[in-house]
C-alpha cells in the first residue's frame, strides 16, 4: 500500500525545503567528499574514517546521503563519495571486535544501497558478510540479538543485553533473506522483533532502552534507563527507532502485529510532542529540562511517513501531518542553512546524561534528508 497523499501546499513546502537542503549539501559534499563525518566541529565536519573509529556505528550514513543525492540528482559525484565511504569500511567489516549489532546501519546505507543500485557484486558480498555476522549474535534461549561487545564498556558483561535501536538492523537481514533464498536470516530477524514487541514494548506505547536477560536461559533480568532520563522513562530516539522499525518490519513480513505496534508507539509520540513541533531528549524528562533531540523528530517523521503509506484515511493523514509538523519546526527552529557550514540539523543529543547536548549528529540529517525524499516521492528506499 502507498498513499501517501499531500495537500498541495504540503507539497510545495516540501519539495522547495528538498530542494534548498540539496543545494547546501552540493557544496557540504565536496568540502566533506573524503571524510566519514559524525559531528561538526566549529561548523566543519570531523572524519570517523581513520583506526579505530572507522568502526563507529555511525558510519554508514554519510554514505546513505550520498546515494539518496546521486538517485535525486544522478551526480556521479555523489555516487563517487559513497562507493569511497563504503570501501573504508572495510577495515571494520574485516575485524571482529569492530563489528556489532550495528551492522544494518553500516552497511544498508552503504553496500546494499550500492548494490540496489548499480548491482556491484563487491557490494553484496559485503551485505551478506554483514548479515551473516549480524546474524551469529542471535541469543537462542532469550530469542534476542545481542547488542554491542563486552570491550566497547571497560569488559562489562553485555551477552544478554538487547536494544530497541535494533529495530532498525533488522532489515539487514530480510534483505539477505530475500537475496539468498535462506529464510534463516527472516527467521532470527522475527524472532527478535517477537521479543522485542513483547518485552520493549509498554502497554501506553512507550518503549525501553535496554533490557537485560539472562545469557544462558534467557530470563528476563531487568532494565535499564539508557540514554535515556532513568529507568521507566521514555527516551525520545528509542520511541523513533521502535516507531520506524517496526513499520519496516512490517513492510518485510506483511505481520499485522508488527504494524499495530508501530501504530501504538507512533501515537503514544505524537500525543506527547510538545506544541511546538520539537522533540525533547526523553517525553518525561524533568520540567526545568529543556534539552531537545533534532534526530529523534526526524527518525520518527521517518516511520510516521511510512506508517501513512501503510494505513488509510484519519489515520494515515494524522501520521502525515504529524511527520510534517515535526519536520518543519526543524526547518524553521533547528537547521543551520549556512552553505558554509557543513551540518543540517542544529539540536541533536546523543544521551539525556552526556555531558554535551544540542549538536550536529550525522544521522540527524541523514534522516532529516529521507524524510524529505519519502514526502517528494525521490526517496532511494535503504531499508
């Protein structure tokens, strides 16, 4: 189903701010052309592309925006700057310790991106690569993939924790599925989402960071607050990645629980957006707090986007609407569009405890850009 209905002045908004945000990231690229950015540093981009932070899991999004430019504008030196992005992730594909949970988020924006659309076979062995690694971390007795490794937090015992960012790594492996016949990879795929519906997921729609179950027998342990305020609050980039996710995982499996839960999530968000259309850090983060988050907006404008593709009438025009009201007040509130400085996205925040708040995040503008390709109907679909 797709449905997606603009009014026309919804229309026009957004192909004049896909077409001011494409203008900026013309000349963003070229200064940028040879980086893996994350951040900005006195509004230039920082480069994630040299030892060991060629592992960072942001890494597969500067890529991702270049191939949803080269499908916008058919430049080939977007899609220069994308095969570049992806072939330096090599180091991380080929090291162990490097690779995580993550994967789906390094590797769909890049080689599968790449693979969908010029056929590269060097591109999709390294989706399967990334997918088969993906997959080994599947937990069978507590049906979870295991999120990040016992050395990236001083050798804390991370073997039975589970993140609701996974979520969105999913599609990974309905990908490889889908490529290779194997329904192993759908099947550990659905089995985490099951899990992840039933123990992530609260009844009012709000959603954990972080539960913990036990390696061995998979129990459920406990769960913890996250990057988020506290445990039983409600992080706001959680809320997205469990918004959009299941909707993805929807559109994969064609399972209508997926997509009820995506819904409930999804109202839960907008019934708590603030009236001006900007996200905070964490939906119960203390009154006297002010902080927001610019890439929990666009990542959930993401998933309503889809979700209003996916359902009829009321509903789909409340998701649309709300994903637009959200994205303009990043348009007009929280976006620097400096052509001399290389971010999009103005007020992003990592974690509600991170001593910093309020700062470009690559993957803010990532989605920031998607979102803006879905309503224009250009979108190269990543996931």
């Amino acid at each position: 189903m797709n449905n997606l209905k603009l009014r026309e002045d919804q229309l026009a908004w957004a192909n004049e701010t896909l077409a001011k945000t494409a203008e900026k990231l013309e000349k963003v690229s070229r200064r940028s052309a040879h980086k893996i950015p994350y951040t900005t540093v006195d509004g230039v981009h920082d480069d994630k592309s040299n030892g060991r932070d060629v592992g960072w899991w942001t890494n597969g999004f500067w890529g991702g925006m270049m191939w949803q430019l080269y499908r916008l504008t058919g430049d080939e030196s977007y899609r220069a700057i994308a095969e570049e992005n992806e072939k330096k992730l090599d180091a991380d594909l080929m090291d162990y310790e490097m690779l995580d949970h993550d994967n789906g988020f390094k590797w769909l924006p890049t080689a599968v991106a790449d693979y969908r659309t010029t056929g590269s076979a060097a591109s999709r062995n390294r989706g399967l690569l990334a997918a088969c690694n993906l997959a080994g971390r599947y937990n069978t007795a507590g049906r979870f993939i295991r999120a990040w490794n016992d050395w990236e937090d001083g050798g804390r015992d991370h073997r039975g924790w589970a993140i609701i960012d996974c979520m969105m790594n999913l599609p990974l492996l309905y990908w490889a599925a889908e490529e290779t016949g194997d329904p192993r990879f759908s099947q550990i795929a659905r089995s985490h989402a099951d899990t992840a519906q039933r123990v992530f997921v609260r009844g009012d729609g709000s959603v954990r960071h972080i539960v913990e179950f036990d390696p061995v027998t998979g129990e459920f342990v406990r769960d913890y607050g996250g990057q988020g305020f506290g445990e039983g609050s409600s992080w706001t980039r959680g809320q997205a990645w469990g918004l959009y996710g299941f909707a993805l995982s929807y559109l994969h499996t064609g399972n209508r629980a997926y997509l009820e839960t995506s819904e409930r999530i999804a109202n839960y968000f907008l019934a708590n957006v603030p009236a001006s259309g900007l996200v905070p850090v964490d939906f119960r983060q203390p009154e006297d707090v002010s902080w927001e988050d610019s890439t929990a907006a666009a990542i959930a404008a993401c998933g309503l986007i889809e979700l209003a593709k996916q359902t009829e009438g009321r509903q789909s025009s409340l998701y649309l609407d709300g994903a637009i009201r959200m994205l303009r007040a990043l348009a007009e509130h929280s976006f620097d569009w400096n052509g001399e400085t290389d971010c999009l996205l103005t007020k992003c925040t990592a974690a509600y405890h991170d001593a910093a708040h309020e700062f470009s995040i690559i993957y803010g503008d990532y989605y920031f850009l998607e979102a803006m390709m879905k309503l224009t109907g250009k979108e190269l679909f990543i996931w």
